[in-house]
C-alpha cells in the first residue's frame, strides 16, 4: 500500500494520491519536499529545465541527446548497483518496490520487477560489456528461482510468485492485493522469457529448464478467451486454480468481479517463440497455445482497445499504457503476423494519447504519457516507452513524422533522474520498476532504431539479433577474449564480441569506421547492403554507423 505520510493511512496505486510524497532532493540539503512541489516555473522533479532556440525541451545534462541518455542510464544503473543492503541481508531492491532514502518501505516487491530489470540489464550489458551487469542478472535469477515458484504438484505449478508478503522473509509467496497463493500469469511469462535469454548469454541450462516448465504451466491453462476473459487469467491461486477476485477500487470495498482478463501476453507469446526455435519442451502444445493466445488478442484488445490491468497494487479495472504498447511493439517486431500493422500500431498510439496523454508540458514540445486510467499520473517509463516505440515506427514505415516529439519525450524523462540515480515520478515515488528495468531498456531499444540517438564518441553495440554473450570494449578489455584476439592486437581492437548464435545481424554505434572485421578467422568484406555476409557503413556528423552480418562463426572482432 502507498502511505500518507500524513495521516498514516494507506492507498494503492491508482487512488486518491497522497496530500504529500516526501522525496530527498541532492540538492536541497537535509530537506525533504513533495514531488509535485518540483515541477513548476521552469522545474522539473530535480533540475531546471533546459530548451533550445525554439523552446523545446533539452536533456538537463547535455545538449546532445546522446551523451545524456547514456549519463542517465549510467547514474541508474550505478544507483540500482550499489544500492544498501536490507536488514535481512538482500539487497534493497530484492524486498521493496519503492526506494525511501534512510528507511525502508512497507511495502514488497513489484510484480514484474525484477523481469524488468533482466529486460533491461541484457541490452545494458551488450552496450557497456560491464560484467557486474550479467553478475547481477546472474544473481537475480538464481535467487528468484529458489525462492519464488509455486509447488510441483501445484494446479499451476513451478511458476514464481510475484510478491514477498512477508517483507523480509526473503521468500516470495503470493499477490500484494488478493494475498498468499496468488500468481500473476503474465509476469511469470515474461519472467520466463528472460530465462531464456540469461541461458543463452550463459549457457546454464537450469535457466532453459525453469523457462520450459513455466511455459508447459502456461500453455496447458490457455482457453479461448472473451471479451471480459483472456486466454490465461491475471491473478490465480496457484495451489487451487481459484481466480482472484477483484476489489473496487472506488474504496466501496466490495467485489468488482474476477481477475480474469488482463492483455499482457507479449512475454508469454515470446517464450513460447523461442522455445520452439531451441525446440525445447513441448512445442507442439506451444504452437496451439500461441495461436490461441494471438487471436485473442487480435479479436479483443486490438479490436476493442481494453488493454485491461498491469499493475499489482490496483484493486480494480484499469486500462495500462504498458500493456498497449508493448503489444504494439510486438507487432512491429513480427509484422509478418500482422498484415495491416501500421494501421494497428498507429490505433494503438491514438488510443495512448487520446485516454493517457498529458499536456502540462506542451509549451516544451512535450506531450507526456500518463501511467493507466485510473491514476492519471505522468510517467518516467511510460514516456520513453512510447518514445521508443514512436522511433521504432518511424524506422519500419518511413513515417518521421513522430521522431522529433519522441526524442522531446526521451529528453523529458531525463528529468526524473538526479545526479545520484534516483529515478522519481514527476508527482510519485522513486519505483524500482519503473525507474530501473522498466526505463533503461526504452532508451536503449531507442538508439537500436535509431543509433544516433547513442552517444557521439564512444563504441557501442546497440542491437543484435541474436543475445549477445560477450561483449569487450577497448581500452577496457575483459580478460577472456577468446583466441581470435591474439594479445599483440589488442591495441589494434575497437571492439570483440561473441554472439549466441553463428548466424545474426548487428548494429554498432563507432567513433570511426574500422579497417577490418572478422568472423572467426574470416575476414568480412565491405558491402553496400547485407544482402550477404559482410559489413556496411553509414557516416554521421561524429563517427558513424556499423551494421555486421555473419552467418559462420559467433566471435566477431572490429579492428581500428
């Protein structure tokens, strides 16, 4: 429950807000003041408000776009990095859903937090090559996994839990709302998801044999679905397989009828994807599940825009601008699914700004996106979110004509981080899911549509089509490049990665095009397109963009 400092007493996510969120601003010494309080004559959260000749809004950190997302991605991950240790000996964010500076919130974990941290930190470390970053992944899983899912011989068994309701317990063991015994379907899919890309950045099969037993408890529970039922339900007892009820959240108290219906199925359909591409566990049942889960999907939400609930802490209906366009995201990615998709993703964003957006910020070139429905509150990740997805269309359909006000949004959510990483909602609490796993990964999915939007002078990987395993930048090489690399060359390197599979795609941010690449002991030509194997080069104003494609080897090296 969200706590009023005030009166002491408790609100969800979604209901009357509190009269006063205290925050600890870096630069106010020793003071605590609301949120909200920051936004006005020129403020925003923790900085003055920067803009350009036109008077639209600027990054607080840097003119370019660039070098100030990548600040901000830093001081997050820094902060989510070295946050304190918990009583119980965890770290802070294995606990708790929102970070309290010199106290501890009462309230457990976030229903896809930690999914969404693994989402984020597998594109931060292709693009960093820091490996703290994969340790913490690592670390992540490892603990979920053997402390998170349901019974063997459960109704819905091996799938995690999404919610310590024992704060320090360290195990988690049902819903925040409904309470012990209550699972959440579509975060244990998304959670699975990440399974199976941690497994092929580091080949530990335990992680491919959690996400295959997710994804049979998953597809053996698919049913047809309707317009007020999905395929799977929102909120089940795990041990029963009795459905959630929902409470209002109009403070009646009663009951608004089932958790029966929510959208966010983009996980799941991904898991099962991939697991029949590694054609591992049971792809057939796969296969039917997919298909079912997709037509519901094009039949209801698509159709009727009721994108339905997300979030663990809201008692009753709410339509989630995450649900929208993370599906309007998948259909991007797999067009081939979907023959009118630009007309989809396009219904799709018209739906966001006509129900979500928010103009407060209009006068700067912004139109922000409010979190759902029901709490009508301007998001940090919300913002980007649609940001990246408005960038990723323009690069599919040669529409530009949402670039410039999506690079505005990503510049505006800048503004939430302060110079310690703190990452605030401009009228909220410092969430570690949507200021963390789910911020970082929509700034980097942003440069992957669109790499000048990395920063200018620096290497970086921005998007493969395969999980990058290893990923070493010069001049900090990590101390297991592969034999490829012989170590008098080292000074000869710009970049060496490995990727998972021998055949696949990537795209590079460079400070200069390189004199050679090489697959293996191959030598890669210079190519005007990848119609076949080889690399493309594309200059900008600083540097310029790598595109490789190899098909015969998954170490790649780049020579200066």
């Amino acid at each position: 429950m969200r706590k009023n400092h005030l009166s002491g007493e408790g609100i969800f996510r979604g209901q009357k807000m509190p009269l006063v969120v205290f925050c600890l601003v870096s630069h106010i010494v020793a003071a605590q003041v609301p949120y909200f309080d920051r936004t006005h004559d020129g403020f925003l959260v923790f900085h003055e408000v920067r803009t350009d000749s036109k008077g639209f809004i600027l990054p607080w950190c840097n003119d370019e776009p660039g070098k100030a997302y990548d600040s901000v991605i830093a001081l997050v991950w820094n902060f989510w990095d070295t946050m304190r240790t918990d009583i119980n000996g965890l770290p802070y964010y294995m606990n708790h859903q929102v970070w309290r500076p010199g106290t501890n919130d009462p309230r457990g974990l976030g229903g896809d937090q930690l999914a969404m941290a693994l989402s984020s930190w597998h594109l931060l470390y292709q693009y960093t090559g820091n490996e703290r970053v994969k340790e913490n992944m690592k670390f992540i899983a490892d603990y979920y996994l053997t402390h998170s899912l349901s019974p063997k011989d459960a109704v819905w068994p091996s799938i995690p839990f999404p919610y310590n309701n024992l704060t320090y317990s360290g195990y988690y063991q049902g819903d925040m709302v409904i309470g012990k015994d209550f699972t959440q379907p579509d975060k244990a899919g998304s959670f699975g998801d990440e399974l199976v890309t941690l497994y092929k950045m580091t080949g530990n099969t335990i992680y491919l044999d959690a996400a295959v037993a997710i994804a049979n408890t998953l597809a053996k529970h698919v049913k047809p679905g309707n317009e007020n039922e999905s395929p799977l339900p929102f909120k089940v007892n795990a041990l029963t397989g009795e459905v959630g009820r929902l409470k209002s959240n109009r403070g009646t108290g009663a009951d608004e009828g089932f958790s029966s219906y929510t959208s966010n199925w983009v996980g799941t359909l991904q898991l099962w994807m991939k697991l029949r591409q590694l054609n591992r566990g049971e792809v057939e049942l796969y296969q039917k599940a997919f298909d079912t889960v997709l037509a519901w999907m094009k039949a209801y939400p698509l159709k009727l825009n009721k994108w339905g609930p997300f979030f663990e802490d809201i008692p009753g209906w709410s339509d989630t601008q995450i649900n929208a366009v993370t599906f309007a995201r998948f259909i991007m990615e797999n067009p081939q699914l979907f023959p009118n998709w630009k007309r989809d993703v396009k219904g799709i964003f018209d739906w966001v700004y006509e129900k979500l957006g928010n103009d407060q910020w209009k006068k700067y070139g912004v139109i922000a996106i409010n979190e759902q429905t029901v709490y009508q509150t301007p998001g940090n990740s919300h913002t980007s979110r649609q940001a990246a997805a408005e960038i990723l269309f323009a690069k599919l359909s040669g529409d530009r004509s949402g670039v410039d006000p999506a690079i505005r949004k990503l510049n505006w959510a800048t503004y939430m981080v302060d110079k310690d990483g703190k990452n605030c909602y401009p009228r909220d609490e410092v969430w570690l899911t949507d200021g963390y796993g789910d911020y970082v990964r929509h700034y980097l999915r942003a440069m992957a549509a669109m790499p000048s939007l990395a920063p200018s002078g620096e290497n970086h990987i921005v998007h493969s089509t395969s999980v990058v395993r290893q990923a070493d930048y010069a001049p900090d090489f990590n101390k297991r490049l592969s034999p490829d690399v012989r170590p008098e060359e080292l000074d000869k390197v710009y970049v060496f990665y490995k990727t998972f599979d021998k055949e696949s795609t990537e795209t590079l941010r460079m400070v200069a095009k390189p004199s050679q690449v090489k697959s293996g002991d191959e030598i890669l030509p210079y190519r005007e397109d990848l119609s076949a194997p080889g690399w493309t080069w594309e200059p900008l104003e600083k540097g310029g963009v790598l595109k490789v494609r190899h098909v015969s080897s998954d170490s790649i090296t780049i020579y200066k």
